[in-house]
C-alpha cells in the first residue's frame, strides 16, 4: 500500500498561493439582511493563524484554497455585501464553461483534465461528473495543487448539487496527493496532533476528505470528536468544519453538541453553518437535526446569537420562515411527521 504522496519543496513559481481561506468567515455570524431573527450581532471572528515557518511551506501551499469555501458561502446566502467579495475570491467571472467534450478531455493531460472536467461539473454536466470517477484514480501524483484547481474546488464545494461537491473532494484529495486508503488516513491523523497549527488545521480538514470517500469513517470521526476538545479554539472549529465534510449520519449529532455547548461563538456558529448547508450532508440528514434546532432556538441556557443561528439552520434546511416563532416550527414540524414528509 503506498504511502501518501506530498507536494515536494521544489514547486517553484507553480506553488500555489497561501490560502486565503485561513480567514475568518463572516457568513453566518451576520445573519443577513433577510434574516427572520432580529437583534443578533456579527461573531468575534477567529483569529488567523500565525504564519507558519518554512518547515511548513509546503503545508500551507497545500492548503490553498481549503478555506475559500467558506467565504464562498456567504454568497450563496443572498448577502449583497459579501456577494462580490465570495465572486472575486472564487474567481467566479473566470471560469467560463467549457466546450470540451469527453473524447477531448481524454487527450488532455491530468492537469488539464482535472480542470476541464471540474470547471464542467460546477456547470452542472453530469457527464462531467461521471467522468472525474473515471479518472480520478489516475490523478494520483499527477495533478497539482494550483490556483485554478483552488478556485474549481471552491465552486465545487458550494454547488447546490450534492454530486457536483463531491466531485470536489475527489479532485482536491488527488491534487493534495491523497490516496482514497487507511495508509492516507494513517498519515493525516498523525499529523491532526502537530504541534505546527498550519499541518493540524490542513490535516483536521483532509481527515473529512477522507471519510467522505469511505476511507474508515468512524475512526477518522472520532479523532475528530477528540479534537472538538481542545483546549485552542481554532482546532475546534475546524474539526467541526472537517465533520461537516464527511457527510456521516455520526457527525450530525457531534455538531448539534458543539453547538450547544462549546464556549466559543466562532465554534457554535461554524456548527450550525455545518447543519444548515455546509459540507455534504444529504437534505434527508439535514432534516434530522431539526427537532434539537428547535428546542436550540428558545433554550434558556443559550445565548440570543445561537438562538439565531439555530433559527437561520431551521430556514436553510426546511425552507420555511416563521422566524423565532417556536410554536409555530413544532407545529410544522409535527406535521410533516404526521405526514411522513
């Protein structure tokens, strides 16, 4: 079984760019401008991460693009105020579609492949879907983690189609030179206890890759339900960001907890984006987060910006708007059990 491969030192001018998605992410915290709560503030947004040594260049080079996402995110919210920022970042106005078909992009190299084929499935091509399964597997090695890929990636993980962001995760595990396998795992699981914030981060978010892809889900969750205690506040968050990835039925319940109970707003908020529409959770997963949603928007023990974040998950998975109103969403809700919706 081959160990995982890593971006060598020596990329050059090629290397990608330090990831900007290391930021922090208004998305959620804000609400918006058509919110059905009224009264919550923006989060005190996490601090960045300090900037790595040149032991871990490469980490951060490999990074790229990682945490674009969820920037991206607030785009897709109808927030006009981050609306042209998500587009500059995801690099929205270049990416055109594009009109190479199949037996074209079999003649292109890996590189070229990834990225017509990602660039068409963000279009929504379910042939071009199709086809990154087809060849994904001999990507390995030689697709490279670059600007372009950063932006696709970025696009692909917040399609509306659950098929288009899984797509995603298949080009960003070869472009960082993950093999869908336990030796993978075993690598980026030693590194989820680096002392060097920039590998534990790049590694809490490839252990979600992974297990998205069936890559023993279950042990790459429960290291990340070891790692929602740290005591930094930054590798909370993104072990909660890494379970929202693996789309498992386990880690619904993991966030609906550090959405109640983790001291630090940055982590409940991320949670609850996590539950409302980050990651690759089906809808039908989503939906059974909504009973404790429920009781989370008028729980005394909770404070009034979790109370509207719970409120917001509740109108982003169920589509529905009756605000803070509880009554009113338990009465839906028993319905639409009644009704066996």
């Amino acid at each position: 079984m081959d160990a995982p491969e890593f971006p060598s030192s020596n990329q050059g001018a090629n290397a990608p760019l330090a990831d900007p998605r290391l930021q922090p992410t208004p998305d959620f915290g804000t609400l918006g401008p058509g919110s059905d709560f009224k009264g919550v503030g923006s989060v005190a947004a996490p601090a960045t991460p300090r900037r790595p040594s040149q032991k871990t260049a490469q980490i951060v080079a490999v990074v790229a693009g990682m945490f674009l996402a969820l920037i991206a995110g607030a785009t897709r919210k109808g927030n006009p105020a981050w609306d042209g920022l998500g587009r500059l970042l995801t690099n929205e106005k270049k990416v055109p579609i594009s009109a190479a078909g199949p037996t074209r992009v079999d003649r292109m190299e890996p590189q070229k492949q990834a990225e017509s084929l990602l660039e068409q499935a963000v279009q929504h091509s379910a042939v071009a879907v199709d086809q990154i399964s087809t060849h994904v597997d001999g990507w390995k090695g030689q697709v490279q983690w670059s600007p372009q890929i950063a932006s696709l990636t970025t696009a692909a993980l917040n399609s509306d189609d659950l098929h288009v962001r899984e797509s995603g995760v298949e080009v960003e595990l070869a472009a960082y030179g993950l093999s869908k396998n336990s030796a993978s795992l075993d690598y980026v699981l030693n590194l989820t206890d680096s002392q060097d914030h920039a590998q534990k981060v790049w590694a809490l978010w490839a252990v979600g890759l992974l297990a998205n892809r069936g890559v023993e889900p279950e042990r790459g969750i429960g290291t990340l339900a070891i790692h929602l205690k740290d005591e930094d506040v930054d590798s909370r968050r993104w072990a909660v960001e890494s379970l929202a990835l693996t789309g498992a039925d386990g880690s619904i319940q993991l966030l609906l907890a550090a959405m109640h109970d983790d001291p630090s707003s940055a982590v409940r908020e991320r949670a609850a984006c996590g539950l409302a529409e980050s990651g690759l959770f089906t809808q039908e997963q989503r939906m059974t987060a909504v009973p404790r949603l429920i009781n989370f928007s008028e729980d005394p023990s909770l404070d009034a910006q979790t109370h509207g974040w719970a409120v917001q998950a509740l109108g982003d998975i169920t589509h529905q708007r009756f605000g803070a109103n509880t009554a009113a969403w338990r009465d839906w809700y028993d319905k639409q059990v009644a009704s066996g919706q």
